[in-house]
C-alpha cells in the first residue's frame, strides 16, 4: 500500500543525496506511452510521484499531465 511506498522512500532519503535538476515530463511521457499501447483497457497504470518538491521542468510536467 501506499504506507509501504512512502516507508520505503523515507528508508531511501538516508542512503541518497538529492540533487537536480529533477525533470518528470520525460518520466510522464514514458508511462503515458505505456498505456496508451494497452488498447483494450485489460491494464490500468498508477504513476506516482513523490518529490523533494524542487521539480525543474514544471511547465512541462504539467503539460504531459494534462496530455
């Protein structure tokens, strides 16, 4: 569940150094891609994103998302 999902990303912020620039629309657009290749909608895709809050192409996270 989600619980784990943040448990294991708090676990992760001891061992890692964030640092950027920290692009998302190319993740976006990747997993947008994947889905859409499923077009007899037997699959469902979640992405989730879970950031330090600094996101450097914002403008176009935003786009992809709406896309």
């Amino acid at each position: 569940g989600i619980e784990g999902v943040l448990e294991a990303y708090h676990r992760s912020l001891r061992s890692v150094q964030l640092y950027g620039p920290t692009n998302f629309a190319p993740v976006v657009n990747h997993v947008a891609r994947s889905a859409a290749a499923v077009l007899d909608g037997s699959q469902y895709f979640v992405l989730l994103i879970i950031t330090d809050g600094v996101i450097s192409d914002m403008a176009q996270t935003k786009e992809a998302i709406v896309n």
